[in-house]
C-alpha cells in the first residue's frame, strides 16, 4: 500500500515509522527542512521536503497512485488543503487530524474522508481508565459490550501460580480471557504451560458485566476517585478537564503560565486554576493529595508529565497517568512509580491502521508497550473461518481470539466455538501473524 503522510511531528514521525517497519510503501511529506534530514536519517522510507498541500510536492510524492494520504501537522487548515488537493490528484482515501469542530463540520466537503481527534480520543480513555481505578488500560470493542483490561499483575493475585492450562479449563466459563502478558518488555502470547508472575503487565478480554472479575483476578484494587488534578494548560488537558467534570469529578489546573491560566479560568469556570510550577513540591503539599485523587500530567512536555506525577505520587495521590510521547520512556513508567500512560501518537496509530488492514476491520488498537495490536473486524461471507472451531483452525501461536458479538450478544469463546459469517470477532495478535489472521476471516 502507498501511503503519503503530511507532517512530521510526533504523530507523523511515529506513523511514519510503524507503517514503515511493516513493509508499506511510506512517503513523508515535511515543511520544515531540519526535521525532514532528521527523520530521513531514521526511517527506511522516502521523506520529501515542501509544502503537503501544494500539487508540485504532491506529484513528486506520487499522489495519483495513492492508496491513502494521511495529513497530520499541527494545522487544521494545512491538513484540509493537504486533503482537498491530494483527492484532486487522485489519492484513493484521505485522512486528516482536525480539531477545530468548525472546520471538521465542513471538512467531507473538502476531499477529507476520515477526520481524526488523537486528543479528543485520548481524553475518552483517559476518563475510563480513571472510572476503573486502578487499571493502566481499558479498551472497549463491540459498542462497550466486549472489554480489555490491561494492569499489572499484583503479589496475591489468584491468576498467579497456575498453569494457564487450568485456568482456561474455567476462564471462558469466567466470561474472561488472557490476551496477553508483558514482562520485562518482552511480549508473551500465553500457552496452557505459561504461568503469569507478579509485576507481569496482563491484557486481559471480557465482557462488560465482567469487568470486575478481570480485575479480581489480576489483583487490581478497585479505587473510587472524587478529584483531579491535572499538570498543563494542553487541549488534551482542557478535554480531559470537560470529561472529568461530566464523570462527577471536581478539578484543580496546573500551569506555570500566567496568561494560559487566565484563559483557562475564563473557559472552566467549574475548576480551580493555579499558576504554578506543576513540579514543586510545596505546591503537591499544598494540595493535600489522597488516595480519592488522580493526579495527571498532560502538559506538553514528557518530562515535566513525569515529574509531576512522581511528585504527586509521593505525596499521597491515589492514582497518576502520564502523556508520552517518546516511545522509549514507556518501558520506565510502572517501574518508576507511573499507574498509567496516554499517548496522541498512540491514539492517531489506532485510528489509522484500521484503514490499512486487510479485510473488514473496524477497529485497531496498539498499546504503549508492546508492538502486537489488537483488532476487531466482521467475518466476510465465505472466509476461511466460517463454520469452523477455533481449535480446528490452527491459529498462529501469536494470535489470541478474546471475545465475540454474534446478532447482539456478546461472549469469550474457547475452542469448540465455531465461527459465523457477521460475527465480530475481536483478537490479539503479534506483527508476524497480523496479515495471515485477517485473511482467515476476510472473503
């Protein structure tokens, strides 16, 4: 698949080098000069330096034989023209970031096809992720009714100890599934001899009436919460604001600029807004933290996130969630004390790839520290699966199947389950066995 890329910020970049390492055809398309040579230097990929609206850069990207253009700069004008004149040029689909509800309004009448919020999205689980309390992820599939649950696995955990061979023999009964574990960074895609240890990051399918039981059986304690507080004056940090207020929660911002605060105290007239450093420790003091408190840091800068986590971590908050954007800092952040992350780049890449897949997929979701995704998509009429058993299809052993929505109903299969054509079917799997898994259930 070809696939232009306009803007390489953090988003694009990371795109960029996902799409990439897979094996598409990638042509990044960047304004500015020194962090197109950057980018150059790090991908095995054509980047192009100009503008990604102007038809000269455009044709020289090859846009007429364009299976996607994907515009994601910090412009929402940039990524519409981007668009617009990418589909007059012939690009089969197009994709573009937009914030601005505005122009997202009028944007299919401009040649985007899919608009994309990473932010908004962000925000969306974040709110979940704190409605849980206590889990690092919660990813919802099939309309909510099929849910994964993500959390490390603590000391006392009924899952730990235990042949996974036994616990499968009652984990479908349970209405739950393993997905998949995480240890010491490396992704284990379990078996009936694996045995989950403490410390170990489990993604765990159920149902939505299930959800407690999951987090039973990983040793996550369920925690109510009755306040945030969040580092950073971003537009993901005013979203989350929003979401959290509509949750029931009051709010205290944090943001060292003066002029930010204003604007937010005029915007948020339900929160509390201070001016000051996110990262003192008198101000963390001040806040008197306690364990009904999620405190989050969502500024734009991963280091100032950390830091002020760690800080309110120290000084009594029940719960603190990061924004990264560097990669390479996830595999720290429950080692050093970080209950959960949130990720734009993250965010965008799961609103994307579905379009990239092969056959009916409806949704994707990658996950901060490991590079397998999972994926929900509707089997075709006459795919290989239909009308057979999990077990008789022979799955590759990367590939887990965690839930099924099935003509409005909702379930964990096992082996004798036996696929049907319309069925949503949701799975686990690693990068290796991503395209021959879709093949099974697409026509």
């Amino acid at each position: 698949m070809r696939i232009i890329i306009v803007g390489a910020g953090a988003v694009g970049s990371y795109l960029a080098e996902r799409l990439s390492q897979e094996g598409q055809d990638v042509i990044v398309i960047e304004d500015n000069a020194s962090i197109a040579a950057e980018l150059q230097d790090s991908i095995d990929a054509m980047v192009i330096q100009g503008n990604g609206a102007s038809a000269v850069t455009l044709e020289e990207a090859g846009v007429s034989k364009a299976d996607l253009l994907i515009a994601v700069t910090s412009s929402d004008g940039a990524n519409v023209l981007a668009c617009h004149a990418g589909k007059e040029m012939g690009a089969q689909m197009t994709i573009a970031r937009i914030e601005d509800p505005e122009i997202r309004d009028v944007s299919a009448n401009l040649g985007v096809d899919v608009v994309i919020d990473p932010s908004a999205t962000a925000a969306e689980e974040i709110v979940d992720i704190v409605g849980l309390g206590g889990a690092s992820e919660l990813i919802q599939f099939a309309d909510g009714k099929l849910v994964m649950v993500g959390g490390t696995v603590g000391p006392q955990a009924p899952i730990t100890g235990v042949p996974l061979r036994q616990l499968r023999l009652r984990s479908a009964e349970w209405g739950w599934v393993l997905a998949a574990l995480v240890r010491h960074g490396r992704t284990i895609v379990a078996h009936g001899d694996t045995e989950v240890e403490p410390g170990d990051h489990a993604l765990i399918m159920t149902t939505d009436d299930n959800v407690g039981r999951a987090t039973e059986m990983i040793g996550l304690k369920r925690k109510h919460f009755e306040r945030a507080v969040i580092f950073g004056a971003t537009r993901l940090a005013e979203l989350t604001t929003d979401a959290m207020h509509d949750a029931g929660l009051s709010v205290i911002i944090v943001d060292e600029d003066r002029e930010r605060c204003n604007s937010l105290a005029d915007r948020h007239p339900d929160a509390l807004v201070m001016c000051a450093d996110p990262t003192d420790p008198d101000l963390a003091a001040s806040l008197d933290l306690g364990p009904k408190d999620v405190a989050l840091g969502l500024s734009g800068w991963d280091e100032v996130n950390l830091l002020s986590c760690l800080v309110a971590k120290a000084s009594g908050a029940g719960m603190v969630i990061s924004r990264f954007h560097r990669i390479d800092y996830v595999g720290l952040l429950s080692g050093i004390g970080i209950d959960a992350a949130a990720s734009s780049r993250l965010m965008a890449a799961n609103a994307i790839l579905q379009f990239v897949r092969f056959g009916d997929v409806e949704r994707v979701v990658t996950f901060s520290d490991t590079d397998a995704e999972a994926i929900e998509m509707e089997v075709a009429e006459g795919a290989e699966a239909v009308d057979r058993t999990l077990l008789d299809l022979s799955l590759p052993v990367g590939v887990i199947v965690g839930g099924i929505s099935r003509n409005g109903t909702t379930f964990v299969p096992d082996g004798s389950t036996v696929i049907r054509p319309g069925d949503h079917i949701i799975f686990f799997a690693l990068p290796r066995d991503i395209e021959n898994s879709t093949a099974l259930f697409s026509a």
